[in-house]
C-alpha cells in the first residue's frame, strides 16, 4: 500500500482511499480519481492478549468480527458504530464513527492507543504502541482519526479494551413532553448510578418501539444488585420498562440501525448532527421537524430528514444561533449543491496546514472532508 501511494504521488495521479465503502453518503463527495485503493484485504488479527486488555488489527478487518472476538473473552471495544455489520476498524476509526456509549467509554480517540499507517512518501509511520499509556508527544493517531483518509492511509489500529459488565439491562422511560424527559435526563446525570448510555428520542424516532411519547433509552452494566438499584430508582422517574437478554439487545440493535434504516428507505434524504451543550439538548430536539436522537448524556443530536434539501434549510436556519452541526449524510450526486458543514470555525485553516504537510498536492480522498479539504 505504501508503495503504491509513493508511485502515486511521484506520477501527481489523485488517490481514492476505502475500506469496505459503507459510509458513501457520508461527509463530503467521493470525487473521480485515478486510483482507488481498498484496504478489504488487510483483515488479520496481529496480537491479542486477553490478559493485557489490548489488540492490534489490521485496517480491513470487519468491526462485527472484532467484537464477536472480543465477545467470546467477555471485553469490548464499545464505539457501536452505525454500519457495524459491514463496516471495517480503519472505516470507523477514519470517520470517527461511536454509538450510545460514547457517554461513559469515549469516542475512538479514548480507545485507539497506537496506529500504523502509509504515507504519500512511501513510508510506513507509527504512533502509540501496544500500551495503555503512552510516552507524551505528538499524537499522530488521533490527527488521522475522523480525517476521512485525506492525510494518509490507516493500516494497522491498536485498541485498549474494556471488560464487559458482569451483566446488562435496559430501560425504556416515556414521557408526555420534551421538558419532562429533559428534567428526567438531568436527575440521572446528578445521581449516583451512571449509566453507559442515555439516549433520547422524540415521538417519531420511538414509534417503531411500540411508543407515542419522549422516550429515554437508558442502558446500564454491573452487577446483579445494581441492576435492581437502577430499576427502583428509575420508576420513581416515569413509568417505563426493563430489558434483558434478547430484548435489550434488540433495543440497541434499533438504535445503531437509525441512520443506516433511514438512508435505505430515503434516498433523498440527509442526516445532520449537531452538538449541543447538555442545556441545549432540549433546543435542539425540539426544532427537528422529524425523527431525531440524541445522545442525551453528551449533546450530539442527529436529525432525520426525507428531503436532503429541508435538512439544508435547517441548518441554515440553526448557523447563525451557534449550533455546531453538519450535514453528516447526504445522497452523492447532491453534495455538490449541498452547504454540508456551513461554520467549520477558526480550526479549518490549521486542517488546511496540516493536510498540506502530509498531502501537498491534494491527491488524497479529495473534497472528503466535508468538501473543504
């Protein structure tokens, strides 16, 4: 891979980079270029050490096999990216892709802690190692994570793990209106038990939950008599239903299947994401005309729009009040009208320097971020 990117540049021939291309319609066009190169094929495990709570994989291989791996030694590695079921390690860790438990777990530059990659210049660099904690310097890892391969082509990602939870339950809390679920919200982050996700959904998000209300999506891990503490203490909220086994997992099945089920069933439509202080959450939920999610405990919120020009129109309307949002998914053929991440803010120009260090003519993965860079 390395070699064929240094005869890339050397020739000025334009780079097209993906693993197993699930997230298409994701941030910016996937313009033509003269060579397309899929890291599929790099799918070994390298090193896994159960015992030191760390693994080493390649690029290409598929998220939904790294953690039935990780599963059968009762760890995880909890990003609950969308597209699970087909998308690679390096698809995720590029675009920077969590779930539910980023709330308590982090996101991918929590849990990424070394990485390999190709270069423009043919070589092969590393960051991080196999440790928990690293020496303190430049963290090139996390500079590539969320980059949408416009630096540099990820090869190998190293992982620490968490263990998994002695056990798990869910709980379903409805509520007649957005205020009263917020208040809910807020009482659980005050409390003692910390659940690993908290999830809001409005009525028409929660509906293919059997349920016409705000719902709170509350997912929890411990042990036995924690589990009983969560279900006291959330009754005294609202009233509302426990989950376990198949039904739990079912639950979070839906809610990772948010945006892969939409875009199926649209092929106009658009995602935008937006991040929100906690107090914001509400704001922001509120002003979706549609289905929409939010990851309650954190403040990204994601809209579900049928028509990827209304959720242009939205964000247009949400720009000027300071809400960070972009489109995050969009049909291909209308990137190109589309305003896909209208405030970027002061950041964009140090990106900018920074993607000429590594790729001074542009030849990587152009427009993919965002179509800014």
């Amino acid at each position: 891979m390395a070699e064929v990117l240094q005869e890339a540049a050397a020739r000025g021939r334009t780079v097209t980079l993906s693993g197993n291309s699930t997230k298409r319609r994701m941030a910016g066009p996937i313009e033509a270029s003269e060579i397309c190169v899929s890291t599929a094929a790099l799918n070994r495990v390298l090193e896994y050490e159960p015992r030191d709570l760390t693994i080493s994989v390649e690029a290409g291989v598929p998220w939904r096999e790294l953690t039935r791996l990780l599963a059968a030694n009762r760890q995880m590695a909890p990003l609950d990216p969308p597209f699970a079921e087909t998308a690679t390690v390096g698809g995720v860790v590029i675009s920077n892709t969590s779930g539910p438990r980023r709330r308590l777990y982090g996101s991918a530059r929590d849990l990424v802690i070394g990485m390999q990659f190709a270069t423009l210049e043919g070589k092969i660099a590393q960051s991080g190692g196999m440790v928990v904690k690293n020496v303190a310097g430049l963290d090139f890892a996390k500079l590539l994570i969320g980059s949408f391969g416009t630096l540099a082509a990820v090869a190998v990602v190293n992982f620490k793990l968490i263990p998994a939870p002695e056990c798990e339950r869910s709980f379903l809390l409805a509520f007649d209106d957005l205020a009263a679920a917020i208040a809910a919200r807020d009482r659980i982050l005050r409390g003692a038990l910390q659940p690993s996700a908290l999830d809001l959904l409005n009525p028409p998000a929660a509906a293919a939950l059997g349920s016409r209300a705000w719902t709170l999506a509350i997912r929890a891990g411990g042990n036995a008599a924690a589990m009983d503490r969560y279900e006291r203490e959330l009754a005294e909220l609202a009233n509302g239903v426990a989950l376990d086994e198949s039904r739990h997992e079912t639950l979070w099945s839906y809610v990772a299947g948010l945006t892969p089920r939409h875009l199926e069933q649209n092929a106009e439509g658009a995602v935008v994401r937006a991040s929100s202080t906690l107090k914001g959450v509400a704001e922001t939920m509120g002003s979706f005309p549609g289905p929409a999610l939010a990851r309650a405990g954190s403040g990204v919120c994601y809209g579900y729009f049928e028509d990827c020009y209304a959720a242009a129109a939205w964000l247009a309307k949400a720009a000027p009040t300071g809400v960070k949002a972009v489109i995050e998914f969009a049909p291909e053929h209308r990137k190109a009208s589309l305003e896909l991440w209208p405030a970027p803010g002061r950041d964009l120009e140090i990106m900018k320097r920074i993607k000429n260090l590594f790729d001074p003519s542009n030849l990587l993965n152009r427009g993919r971020l965002y179509r800014l860079i």
